[in-house]
C-alpha cells in the first residue's frame, strides 16, 4: 500500500501538500540508505499533526510502524547493513599486530591468514593491470577537468550577470512597479502551470505548475540544493511571470550583523515607502521653514 494512502486513512485531516511530499519522500527511500528518513523527517511532521489536532495522537502512533516497514520495504537488500555502517564491525578475521612480522616470515599468510600490508586473504587477493589502469586514471581526469572548465564557465556568466546587475532600488522599481500598486481590488492569486526554473546548466523545475493561494502563508521544504531559493529569486526577479497586480518583496536571510532590527530590515527591503517617507520628511521640513517664516 502507497504511503500516501497510509497517511490520508489515518489522518483524514492531514494537508494534501504534506501528505505528498511525505509519500515523495519515503518513496525515494532508496536515494539515501544511510539517512535516517523515519527519525529526521516522518516522525517529526507527523507529530507536528498532532499538536494541531490531539486527538489524532492514537492514529499516528499506529501510523508510524506502519510506515517504518514501508520504508525498510524500499531499501535494497544490500543497503541494510550500509545504513548501520557508521557503527561497530565484527572483524572476519582476527590479527594480533604483535605478531605481524613474525607472520610474514613464518608462513603465516601462506596459511590462509590476513596480510595486513594488503589487508585481504591470499585467496581474495587480486592482480591489477597498472597500464590499464593508468589509462582508465587518464581518460577520468580529462573528463573532470572538461567537467570542471564547463562549471567555471556557467560560473563566469553568472558573474557576469551580477556585475552588470543595476543597484537593489533601481531593481525593486524595475520588479515592483508604481502601477502594481494601484491594482488593489484583484485577484492575488497565482497559479502558473508549465514553468521551467534553471541555475546555470541545471534545470530545477520542467513544465511544474506553481499554485499559491492569497492570504495563506506557504513554505518550501527540502533538501539543501535543490533550488529553494533560486526559486524565490526568480519569483522576486520576476523571471517567472506573477501577475503584476502583485508585488514582490524578496528578504534573503543572511545579512551583515548590525545594531538594525529585523523589522527595520524588512522595512528598509520596501523602496517605495523608503522613497514616500523621504519625500514625506521633505514636506515637511518645507512647511516647517514656510511657518518659521510667516511668524
């Protein structure tokens, strides 16, 4: 039975979008043998799920074993012992390092012992063909060094791009322009179907439908690297195409520690009231001067 039919039977209540991005999730189980996807990711959101709704506590803890079977269903027999490999191993064979030069003079690796300088069996010992594999070494470092020349030069673009990239006021008036915000009383919904998102030589997103409802707060979740915020960042260049009865207001996270607030941050990110609170100050020192000089 598919995760995602687990999840709904338990958790009726459940949001759609968790519900598929956790059925994603245990369905590319595989991707990651090593990761701990029950503890680092299930279990937690599911029990998020019951502090909204206590009463589901009961189903969620039936739930869980259920889905930790599921997930040890995807992984390949070989991988279970990958996912434990971090842990202790039983040596097949047991050495004591005292006696290892008295081994290799007293025939002791001719008896089916472990030679520790090549550290296998005589038996499982293998011969390697140096040419050939002088060869293979070749042929793998000139397709790296292709490989690293083509990432460079989709490197040397992009900077390219971000050096001829205008000022961050004269961007957010290029994005958010004076006519969105006359456009009160419309529709701020978005719902863009068949948009592609790319970085650099890497395409992020093909023909993926884009649906954001106004007035709800929404979240991207995922591993790091998959494109969150190139996302943002095209959204908020407008790269893809949000109506322009919507304005956009794009805050990244990592700023230079100062004595500013969070809200102020936030604030400042706002040009047009930037602009409307300097012409405001404006005024009103002009006023000031025009009753200083009438008295």
């Amino acid at each position: 039975m598919a995760a995602a039919t687990l999840i709904r039977k338990a958790l009726p209540k459940l949001d759609d979008p968790v519900v598929e991005y956790l059925d994603g999730y245990i369905n590319d189980a595989a991707d990651d043998p090593t990761e701990d996807l029950f503890e680092t990711v299930v279990k937690p959101m599911l029990g998020s799920a019951c502090i909204s709704d206590p009463s589901s506590s009961k189903q969620v803890s039936a739930l869980l074993p259920k889905l930790l079977e599921l997930i040890q269903s995807k992984l390949p027999d070989d991988d279970a012992d990958a996912a434990n490999a971090s842990g202790l191993t039983r040596l097949d064979k047991v050495v004591d390092m005292r006696n290892t030069e008295m081994s290799r003079t007293s025939g002791f690796d001719t008896a089916g012992g472990v030679d520790i300088a090549l550290g296998t069996t005589k038996q499982n010992r293998s011969t390697v063909d140096v040419k050939k594999l002088e060869k293979q070494e070749a042929k793998t470092r000139a397709k790296l060094a292709k490989r690293a020349q083509r990432d460079l030069y989709e490197s040397s673009k992009l900077v390219q791009q971000s050096k001829q990239q205008a000022s961050y006021e004269e961007l957010f008036l290029k994005v958010n322009p004076l006519e969105s915000m006359g456009n009160k009383g419309k529709n701020k919904d978005i719902h863009l179907p068949n948009i592609d998102v790319s970085f650099g030589s890497n395409r992020i997103l093909s023909n993926a439908t884009l649906t954001i409802k106004a007035g709800r707060r929404a979240g991207l979740i995922g591993r790091n690297g998959v494109g969150k915020s190139t996302l943002l960042r095209n959204m908020a260049l407008r790269e893809i195409p949000i109506p322009t009865q919507i304005s956009i207001l794009y805050v990244e996270q990592e700023i230079v520690g100062d004595d500013t607030s969070a809200i102020e941050s936030v604030l400042k990110a706002d040009v047009w009231r930037e602009k409307l609170m300097q012409e405001e100050a404006q005024l009103n020192a002009e006023l000031q001067k025009l009753e200083e000089s009438a008295a």
